[in-house]
C-alpha cells in the first residue's frame, strides 16, 4: 500500500528505508497519547501510521516517540499529497497551510 501512495515521491529512499520523515517544529509535535485523543484511534493505529508514513520518530528505543500533528491530520483525512508537500518543506502551500491553519499552528 505504501509503494502505491508514494509512487513517484522523489524523497523515497532508493535503499528501501522508506519515506524521508517529516522535519517537525517544536510547535508541530505532539505525543503518543494527545495522538490517540485527537485522532480516535488506538496506540498500535497511530505507531503503524507514523512507520508506514514517516510522521514520527523517536531518537531511540524507550525515547517518547513526537509525532506531527499537521502530518497526522494529513494521514487521517488520506491527503498524501499535502503530506509529500509537507515532506518537501513546502509549509506555505495552501494545501499544506490548510492543515496548520486548522489546528492553529503557524506554518
């Protein structure tokens, strides 16, 4: 399903490690539990959707693992192309600025 969304991304990784993760703000992050409050879904929902799309990380294990809440918005309405915007760092766009603005965050 990944190689799908992500077809023609030019910020895949021809090594196989996936998509480039998403450079996040200190204003932009959130945590596991705020993720799961927003979104509805479970812990394993949210940790599957930050691997599979890169909108976390974590500088290692038993680290809190910081999520981007724009880019998790992204994930959670299916905009893959506002989260390969964002992935490129274009914050200003209005498909991405779109996402900043509605959960009051300054792109």
């Amino acid at each position: 399903m990944t190689d799908t969304l992500f077809a023609g991304s030019e910020l895949l990784s021809a090594d196989g490690l996936g998509p480039w993760p998403i450079l996040m703000r200190p204003d932009d992050i959130i945590n596991l539990k705020a993720a799961t409050h927003i979104t509805g879904r479970t812990e394993k929902t949210i940790r599957g959707w930050c691997k599979q799309f890169g909108i976390g990380s974590q500088a290692c294990p038993g680290a809190p693992l910081e999520i981007s809440a724009p880019a998790l918005e992204m994930v959670r309405r299916g905009d893959i192309a506002a989260l390969e915007l964002l992935r490129e760092g274009r914050r200003d766009h209005p498909r991405v600025k779109r996402y900043f603005d509605h959960l009051g965050i300054v792109p």
